[in-house]
C-alpha cells in the first residue's frame, strides 16, 4: 500500500493577482524578497506512489539568484562564501532555525539487487539491519582503517542515497566502482548535479515542519526519512543532518529548490552560507576530510564509534578496527580544544613540554568569541578537562564537542 503525505506551502506570488496557476518544474520565479504582506500561491507537498526515483535530467534554475537577493556573497566563479550574516546564523542555531545549502555535497545513487551487500561490504556500518524509510553514518576507509569519509544514508526503496564530503565525492565513487565484481548487480550513479540538498538545524526546525504540514516526520529516529513531491517532482525529507541528529535535511529537484528555500525563509529560517557552516562543523565538532580525517587517523581515533558495526561480517578496514577494539590498541582520540586565543591548525599540542597531539581544526566561534580547536591527543596523555598548550604558549582546555560527545564506544 502507498501511504501519501500531503503538505501545503506558501510562498509570495510575482503579482497582487490571485493567480491560480501552478508552479511547473521549469518556473522561474521573480527574485523578490520574502515579503509576507503578499497575496500567496500555494505549493502543494505529496507523495508520490510510484518508486522514488532521483534520475531527472539536470534542469537549470535561479536559485543562487535568489540567495543574492537574499544577502549571498558570491565569487566569481559562482560559489556562495557567506550572506553576510554569520552571527546572526549561528544564533539561530541555538534560539531558531538556520537554513544552509548544501548542494555542493556528493549525493551518490547505489542501486541493484546487490546493493544492501555490497555497500555492507564496503563501509563500516550494518546496512543488512537496516529497513526502507531508515538511515544511517557509515565510514567509508582504507584496508588498515584510515577514515576517507563518512557518509550519511538513506535506505530506499530501489536505492540507497549517500551523501559525503564535496572532495571525496568523486575518490569515493571511484573506489565504489573498482570494487564492483563482474557478478554484482549493483550501479552507481553520481546525482550531485541533479538534485538539490539543503539542512535545516535549530530548536525551531519541528516548528517548520509543523507548519509545512510535514508533523510526520517529527519525533521520528535519526536517518528516517519520507518522500513527496512538489508538484510533481520529487523530494526526500529526512531527519538529522551531516553534524547533528536533530533537525532535518531535505533533497530535491532543482526545479524545486528555489521555491522551497523561499518557503523555508517565508517561515522563519535564516540562511546561513558556507563560512557559518564551517563555524558550526567546529563547534560541534564533527570531523572533515583533510582535516580530521586523513591517512594519519583511523576510524576509531576520530571517534566514529556510532558509524561502526563490531559484529558483522568482514568488510573493508575490520580487521584492523576489530585488533584496535581487541587489544586496546586506540593511541589518541579526536577532542575539542577551548583555547586564550587563535592558533593555526598543524600546531603542536604539548603536556609538560613533550608533544602529545596536534590541532587539525580552529575558528573564533561566534562573534570571535569562542575560539576552539580539533584536535588528536594522545590517550594518556590528556583528557576531558585537562590542560594543555598549543604551539609555543597558548593555553588550551581540552573538552567535549557535541558531534564526538555522541559517540559511543561497547561497554
């Protein structure tokens, strides 16, 4: 049996007219700012009964066009830094809702028969557990465990979606690739260009949700997700994002995308761009290719633990990460660092003069007044609350971060 979710938007009409025309996939809409006073058209949510499928042709858009009107700063070469309202984002995060694009993530399509297997087989989390409408993290990583990325999954019905870093994505669809046998029935298809991903995070994003129509989805465990359309074209709204269990992530045609990001500002949202993203991804500490996750650190030094299944079946890094767990063999972990003041990230972190770990991460937080740094300390050497200095004399703190706070290691 299909179950339909239905939903109501509404979002400012180009004219005072009471227009009744629907907004096609192809619509571009005036690039106007929210205003509320405005007679409104209605964007009709609902579900669609056949499979959902994320295969449309790329359809171009105004979408950035409308985030300039709505303060974007943008490069020359298109890409959005900031709309120029970092702090003002990050509060909505602890007092509202902050609204982020995140479309230039990899979204990855693994299909066929096989696919529950062959991606249970290649990651570290126990996909064969998991059921349509689920979701969860799993560490992609190298045979001796080197963390490459983790990725965030969606189970579907014909499909498992992956959403991973913009500078893995095309490392990890390679290496997806390279380990598909002549046997397996299984596909691999990179759907970054043709869909449209966007997070909503903050105490307030139930409130969006309640409003959109889309209670169903509230209250609902981490990775759940549901699809509907937007007047005909698809989209997947899923609870958590990449740095947090709470609030929800939304995937969508491009066609689709402008009017839903108006909606989400008509209702309160405020946009946060890339520069605020990656305040935030300090603060709460969740770790990044390049960065804290690189070939020097496994999957368990970063702390993954709720990313990695100890007891399925053999898969690419187990036997290293089953050693670790076994002998105690895990020499340093990922912590946050509160620091006095700015320090560069490959600064040493030092206890009583020896050198004992090393920061792989630093912003001045909000306002410039919270710096904290990532960092790997040794395991013995320091811990939750302990002192330490970075480089040469700043004093540091080391604490816990939200995202690494979560994890939990067996018993």
């Amino acid at each position: 049996m299909a179950y339909c979710y239905t939903a109501n938007i509404f979002f400012p009409s180009s004219s005072s007219s009471s227009s009744s025309s629907s907004i096609l996939a192809n619509d571009r809409l005036p690039h106007l700012a929210y205003r509320p006073a405005k007679i409104k058209r209605r964007l009709s949510f609902s579900c669609a009964a056949l499979p959902f499928d994320l295969s449309p042709p790329p359809i171009d858009h105004d979408l950035l066009d409308t985030m300039t009107v709505a303060g974007a700063k943008v490069s020359e070469d298109g890409v959005i830094g900031t709309f120029d309202n970092d702090d003002e984002a990050l509060d909505a995060v602890e007092n509202g809702v902050a609204v982020v694009d995140l479309s230039h993530y990899g979204r990855i399509r693994v299909s066929g028969e096989d696919r529950v297997q062959f991606l249970h087989n290649q990651s570290t989390a126990n996909f064969e557990i998991l059921h349509e409408g689920q979701g969860c993290d799993t560490v992609f990583a190298t045979p001796t465990a080197r963390t490459i990325d983790i990725a965030h999954a969606w189970i579907m019905k014909t499909a498992i979606t992956l959403v991973v870093s913009p500078v893995t994505r095309e490392r990890i669809i390679d290496m997806l690739k390279k380990y598909i046998f002549f046997a397996d029935k299984v596909e691999i298809q990179d759907i970054t260009q043709q869909t449209s991903l966007f997070v909503l995070i903050g105490p307030k994003s139930d409130q969006i949700m309640e409003a959109l129509g889309l209670a169903d989805i509230v209250g609902q465990p981490y990775g759940s997700h549901k699809h509907y359309s937007v007047n005909g074209m698809p989209i997947t709204v899923g609870v958590g994002n990449l740095i947090s269990e709470e609030g929800y992530s939304l995937l969508m045609s491009p066609a689709a995308a402008e009017s839903v990001w108006k909606a989400l500002l008509g209702h309160g949202a405020i946009p946060m761009g890339p520069n605020a993203w990656e305040t935030l991804r300090i603060l709460q500490g969740r770790p990044a290719p390049g960065k804290e996750l690189t070939d020097e650190y496994n999957v368990l030094e970063a702390n993954l633990w709720n990313a990695v299944s100890l007891n399925k079946g053999c898969y690419k890094g187990q036997e290293t990460i089953s050693r670790l767990v076994t002998y105690d063999g895990i020499k340093q972990r990922l912590w946050g660092i509160r620091v006095s003041s700015p320090v560069e990230p490959g600064s040493t972190i030092s206890v009583d003069g020896k050198k004992v770990g090393k920061v792989t991460s630093f912003t001045t937080g909000k306002r410039a007044s919270q710096p904290l740094g990532l960092g790997y300390i040794k395991r013995k050497a320091a811990s939750e609350g302990d002192s330490v200095i970075i480089g040469d004399d700043v004093e540091g703190t080391v604490v816990e971060v939200p995202f690494l706070a979560r994890q939990i290691p067996p018993s």
